[in-house]
C-alpha cells in the first residue's frame, strides 16, 4: 500500500515471475536511502546512488537532477537467470546482468536533462552474461528524457553479448530517450563475416532497443549506434507502438575492409558468409544490423510478435531499414523514411500496410519481399532521388501474392541511374541459393497475381517465377521470362 512518505516505500528484494517463463531472480545490494525531498508529488534526487533506491518501487514519480553521470563499476548491478523460449515449448537458462533494473511498476521516471555515461568495461565485468545496460522488467513504467552513451575503449566488446534497453514488461512507454551504442566484436564489416549460427568470426554483438513486453510506447526515442546489432528489435513482443523515432548506423566501403593488412577479416582471407564466398571490392555495408526488426518469438514460451505500427519514424544507413517479416499480426508502417540502408529499406509479413512512407534505394532495394509466402499488402512508397558511386541491382524486389504496390517518385523528382524492379528474386533468394544450391528456387522466390502501379520511370523485370501480374508502369518492360503477365 502506498505511504504518504514515498520515500519509506522501498522493497526488499524481488523474485518475479513472467507469466509462462519461469522465474526470474536477482540479486543486488543496495544501500540505505537518504531522505528525500518532495516537490509536491514528485521525489527529487540528486545522485544516481539514491535514484537507484527507487526503481523497485511502485506508484512513484522521481525526478534526477540534471547532470552527467558516470557509471564505471557494479554498485548498482543485478543479475538473474532468465529462462529463455528455445522454440518449441522448450527454454534453457539464460544467464544476464542489468546495470539498472527498473522493476516496479506504476511509475514515472523524469530525467529530462540527465546523461549517463556507461563504461565500457563493464562489458566483460559479468563472465559470460548477456548485459543488459537499462533492463524494465517492471509494468506500467514511464521512463522520459533519459540520454545514455557507452564510454567504450578499444577491444572492450561484451564477453558474451550486450543490448544496452530491453523493455521486458508490459505497458510501458520510453520518451524522448536516446542511446548512443558502442562496444562490439567485429565492428567494421557489417555481417559479412557472418552472425548467428553461420560464422567465420564468431560476434559478440552490441544491440540498441530491444523490446519483448506486451503494449510498449517508444515515443520520441533515438538510437546511434557505433556497434553490430540491432536498432529497435522486437521478440516475442504485443502490441508494439514505434513513434517519431530515429536510428543510425554507419557505412564503410569494401574497398576499405580489402586494404587492411591485419584484423579479423585480413586474417580469415577475406571470406564473406555471403555469396560468392568473398568480401567483394566495389560495393559498401551497413556496419551495424536493421533498423527496427522483428523476430518471431523471444523470451516468453508459446508468444509470438504481433501487432506493430510504425508512424512518423526514420532509418539512417542501417543493413535494411524497416525489416517486419517475421511476425504475425497487424503491421502498419505510416509515415515513415529509410535513407541510405544497405540490404533494403522495408521489408514486411503478410497484410502489412505501408503508406506515407519514402526511402531512397541509395545503397539497396527501396522494397523487399524476400520469400514467396507473404501474402496481400497494401504498399504506397515515394522514392527519393539519392544516388551514389555503388551499384543497386534491383529497385524493388518483389514476391509472394496478391500485394497491391504503388511505387511513385518522391516530389516528382525522377531517380538519376535507374534500377530495375524484379518480380521473381531477391537479395535472399540470391543467399539461399547460394547455401543450399541443391534447392529447388520455388522453395524462396515467386511472385504471383500482384499489382504494381509503378510511376518511377524504372523498368520492369519479369523473371521465370512470374506469372498472373498486372503492371501499369512509365517505365519500359526490360524483361518477361514468367507466365500470363499483364504491362500497361
């Protein structure tokens, strides 16, 4: 029950439960609080060491005072064993440390003017623990103003892997937050030489944002990130709502990863985990991951990602911009712009709707469907006259059924080198083809009774697994290798 004294409201420590995970336990020690001034509803501090006092509380607003401050131990780490979802109703453990836990719930956060500054040390301060820098695990949390920046040395990447904000618990909203990220293994060749199962160089990775809560807010929210993985992830997450937000990433010339003379990439031969099997020259790689991405399920046993919208929001020179392919659910991408991003700018599962939306296919495809099961989007994007001295080998990307795609110049402006738009391929059928060059191509490509109003003055390619498409285009037919295909 909540005293007239918020300040007499500390728990002790917690054990938490996430409905079917399991549970997960942490361990802290803290220190006694200090009295605490009131301005009216709200508990004003002045040093980190008292504000951490009250993030296991409930039914709190707290502001911290302005300042820069500087974390470079644990005095106010925790750390659990999470029991993650391995797929098929099966978990293991999952050891992790938080910086800062934000664990109760109900509250409100005002930290308006506040910096931390993160040590990159404490990236391998953990053994092997995945870090969590800010982890929310309580519900119904308002975190706003909160600037964060890793302070990272050289070679101090995380031991194991780290994401500097998971929002795990439900209800929670992060306002005009920004996290700048550094501090991973390999940082310089984006995912060239491999991630996830399939390395030459095993990564250990620096995420951004990553959220596997139900009806969580990012509203106003920025991520710069210095490091490979993620911007805004999403895993096994409900109800997910991404709002006049921002990413970066940054590019690098393969001409530049080729003239090294030691390094990972030097010592491996060059090898790339993409075809054909070598870090070509010529080209240029996002050195971080997607922008904003979804998985299909995270930490939670039997709960896959559904439902997300995506208004007003930009991604800057990330390895693809809005890549949604991977949940289910509603997905709305409204008012939305991708520049510079290498893979490709959107990406989405079936009935997705993409509209107000731009990009500028600088680096990659404006628009991917990269496999042929994604079923009736509805996609209206404008294309950004922005070239650069490396080739884009498709405009657009298109597979699956029954999409409806208006492809238009963005303020009439016409695109200065064309691209073509390809039915029937894409950038991952091109991989898979590649790993598994036994596989039948039906098994990844094909498009099939889609429309396509294309105003962009790009020609129009139709190959082998095309049939039943309709194309109103001002840009010419180049090619019509498929079945049945109807241009206008």
């Amino acid at each position: 029950m909540r005293n007239e004294n918020t300040g007499k409201m500390i728990k002790s420590a917690k054990l938490i439960c996430f409905l079917c995970v399991g549970i997960l336990s942490f361990s802290a020690c803290k220190s006694e609080k200090k009295e605490v001034i009131l301005h009216g509803n709200v508990v004003l501090v002045e040093n980190l060491k008292d504000f951490t006092q009250y993030l296991s509380m409930d039914d709190v607003t707290v502001r911290l005072k302005p300042g820069s401050y500087k974390v470079s131990d644990t005095s106010f780490s925790e750390t659990a064993i999470l029991k993650r979802y391995q797929g098929e109703n099966k978990t293991s453990d999952f050891p992790i440390a938080s910086i800062f836990n934000f664990s109760g719930s109900n509250n409100r956060f005002i930290l308006d003017g506040v910096v931390i500054h993160i040590d990159s040390k404490l990236h391998t301060a953990f053994g092997n623990r995945q870090i969590f820098e800010i982890f929310v695990t309580g519900n119904n949390n308002t975190i706003e103003g909160l600037e964060v920046y890793d302070e990272a040395h050289e070679h101090e990447a995380p031991s194991r892997a780290a994401i500097m904000m998971h929002v795990m618990g439900d209800g929670n909203s992060i306002v005009n937050t920004t996290l700048h990220i550094k501090g991973s293994y390999p940082y310089g060749y984006g995912h060239l030489l491999g991630k996830g199962t399939r390395t030459i160089v095993k990564p250990r990775k620096h995420s951004s944002l990553l959220v596997t809560g139900k009806d969580t807010k990012l509203i106003g929210c920025n991520v710069i990130t210095r490091g490979f993985g993620h911007g805004i992830v999403m895993q096994g997450a409900v109800n997910t709502l991404i709002k006049d937000c921002y990413v970066e990433g940054e590019m690098r010339a393969t001409d530049a990863m080729l003239a090294e003379t030691s390094g990972p990439a030097f010592d491996t031969g060059f090898k790339s985990d993409y075809p054909p099997g070598d870090i070509l020259p010529n080209e240029i790689k996002s050195l971080s991951e997607d922008g904003v991405r979804s998985y299909p399920y995270g930490y939670f046993v039997g709960r896959k990602t559904e439902n997300i919208t995506i208004i007003n929001t930009t991604v800057k020179n990330m390895r693809s911009g809005f890549d949604l392919s991977a949940h289910v659910g509603r997905t709305l991408i409204d008012g939305c712009t991708a520049l510079g991003c290498q893979e490709k700018g959107y990406s989405v599962s079936k009935n997705a709707v993409i509209k107000n939306s731009k990009g500028d296919a600088k680096y990659g495809p404006l628009l991917s469907f990269h496999n042929n099961n994604t079923e009736n989007c509805t996609v209206e994007l404008g294309l950004i006259n922005t070239v650069s001295e490396f080739p884009v080998h498709r405009l657009a990307e298109i597979n699956g059924t029954g999409h409806k795609i208006t492809l238009k110049n963005h303020k009439s402006e016409s695109r200065s080198i064309a691209s073509p738009i390809v039915f029937g391929e894409s950038f991952w059928s091109d991989v898979h083809k590649y790993r598994q060059p036994n596989t039948d191509p039906k098994a990844f490509s094909g498009a099939y009774n889609i429309t396509l109003i294309n105003e962009t003055g790009m020609p129009v390619v139709f190959k082998e697994l095309t049939s039943d498409c309709k194309v109103t285009s001002n840009g010419e037919l180049s090619q019509d290798l498929g079945e049945r295909n109807q241009f206008n």
